[in-house]
C-alpha cells in the first residue's frame, strides 16, 4: 500500500490521479476530511482507504509492515500563519512521527519541503545540505521547513531511501480550496474573467520594473513527473529543489492568461502591501542540477503550455485534474 497525506489538498489529490493511471489502487489517503471545499478534488480517484489525519498513526500501529512507500505531502501550508505552536505540530512533530515510522519499517519516504526555506536568496537557491543551516527563512511557515529539513539531516537513523522536496512556484488545477494562497494564475483567471483587467503588484526594488518580479512557476503535473520519478528510481537520498530552474516574470504569467482567455492584455500596477514590502521576494530561481545529476530527464513545462493547459482544460470549465 502506498500512502499519501494532504492527499485531498492540491498538489496531494494531483498525486493520487497520477498513480491511479499508473495502476495503483492501494491507497490510504491521509487528510482532515471535514474541509468540504477539497471533497471534489477525491470525485472518481480510486483508494483502499481514507485516514483522518488526526487518527493516522493509531492506524498504522494496526498496519505494521504493510506500507510499501509514503509521500508526505500533507502540510500546513499557509504562509501567513504565525501560531508557531500549529506549525510546529503539524509541520515539524507530525513529520518526525512518519520519518520514524519510515526508519523503524524500512519504508521509502518523499515528503514536502518548501522553497519559503530561501528566504530572499540571500544565500542562493542551490539544494546544498551544507547552506541549510544558513537559510533565513521569512515567515514562521518557511521556519517549519527549514526546522524540519535540519532535523532530517542530524538523523543517523533514516528510511532506505528518502527525499525532501523544495517545492517552488507549483500552479495547477486542485487548487480551488485555497483560497488566498491559491497560484496568482489562479487569481489572475478570476479577475480578468469578472473585469477583462489584472493588477499586480508595483516594484518598490529599483532593481526591477513593475511586474518584472521573478518567480520559478513549476507546473504541478511536473512536480508529480519527479515524485514518481523518485517513487521508481529511488537515486541518493537527500534534499531536492522542485522548480524549472528558469524564472519568469508575473507579467509574462499574467500576459499568457489573458492570451489563454483570448483577451486583450490590459494590466496596471498596485502598492505592494506596507505588510509584506520588506518581506517581497523579488526573484527566486531552482537551481536543478542536483535533480538531473541523479537522472531525472523528463524537460518541464513551459509557461506557456502550462497556463494554456491549466486555463483551458481546467479553469475556464471548472473541472479537476
């Protein structure tokens, strides 16, 4: 059996779809089930079992041995959260109780990370173990992260094989329930479908023009692609960026929303928050040599085919991958 946890959120319930094509019906999925806004990312995706959150390791206690692989994929993932006693145990306890799970059963282990770990690139985004106690993450979310992702490397004791995903810019359809956290293509869809207009933030960097601000949009059916890519290969553990290694500019996602929606580009710019400003990432980039040094081939995305698909085949009917 393979488990997935978050497996009703966005990228989870993407996951499930790609491994149910693949053949895999055995799976527990782990999630808190009450949220009612991520029941239609589950419509016809084939499990054993679903696992409130809440009561998953009394199950597996029941289920010794009969887990074949987890992708911890479940998170709090808000980041403007700053009860740091929900992110500690949701995003750093909770972890450790699956790592040590993994290790005492010998099962193999992807889990999420996050990009919000860099911080402002200050020292790079290059997935070195030896940088991560240097990171200075932003907000308490990316501190989880990054606390986490330091406990794992201290660990002598590890699954067989186990990797850590630095997720980037992910965009793509199961994101509906998200909210204010949902991709700006997302956001960007739904105020040029009611205004046939888009506002993106001013730059306050001199370093950028307004809406040059850069960002490592990864489609999330490419961050399956390297999940399953792991899941088959299992090359040597560690922790792993998960974007394009190519950065874009919002108005370039902005300006192949509206040529999806076949709407003329009309954008204007706003004041960056007072609250966020000095927080403001203005570029961030993967660095994916790691990821293709241990074989991973498959090319990404473009931005371009990406939103055509995202907008096209998802957005524009309101329909889930």
């Amino acid at each position: 059996m393979i488990v997935v946890t978050g497996a009703a959120g966005f990228i989870g319930s993407c996951l499930v779809k790609k491994l149910n094509d693949l053949g895999h019906k055995d799976l527990i999925l782990v999630d808190d089930f009450t949220v009612e806004s991520k029941e239609r990312n589950l419509i016809n995706k084939s499990y054993f079992q679903k696992i409130p959150r809440s009561i998953f390791f009394d199950w597996l206690q029941k289920h010794d041995n009969q887990i074949d692989f987890i992708f911890h994929i479940g998170a709090r993932t808000d980041t403007t959260e700053f009860n740091k006693a929900t992110l500690k145990e949701l995003n750093i306890d909770y972890s450790k109780k699956i790592w040590n799970y993994c290790t005492k059963f010998k099962t193999p282990l992807v889990y999420a990370s996050s990009a919000a770990t860099y911080g402002i690139g200050e020292n790079g985004y290059e997935d070195s173990h030896e940088i991560i106690n240097k990171l200075k993450p932003l907000n308490p979310y990316g501190e989880s992260k990054n606390d986490f992702d330091l406990w794992v490397l201290k660990q002598n004791l590890t699954p067989p094989f186990w990797a850590g995903l630095k997720f980037f810019n992910v965009y793509g359809p199961n994101e509906y329930h998200k909210g204010r956290m949902a991709s700006v293509i997302f956001h960007a869809f739904n105020q040029i479908q009611a205004s046939q207009k888009m506002k993106l933030f001013r730059s306050h960097n001199k370093d950028y023009k307004n809406g040059e601000q850069l960002r490592d949009f990864i489609y999330v059916k490419d961050v399956i692609s390297i999940c399953m890519f792991l899941h088959s290969n299992r090359p040597t553990s560690g922790i792993y960026n998960v974007g394009t290694g190519k950065a874009r500019s919002f108005n370039d996602l902005t300006t192949n929303t509206f040529k999806a929606l076949k709407i003329n580009t009309d954008i204007s710019y706003i004041d960056t928050p007072s609250d966020i400003r000095d927080k403001y990432q203005y570029f961030t980039e993967a660095n994916m040599n790691k990821l293709i040094s241990v074989g991973y081939t498959k090319p990404f995305t473009s931005l371009e085919d990406g939103v055509k698909d995202y907008v096209n085949n998802y957005l524009e009917d309101n329909l889930t991958y």
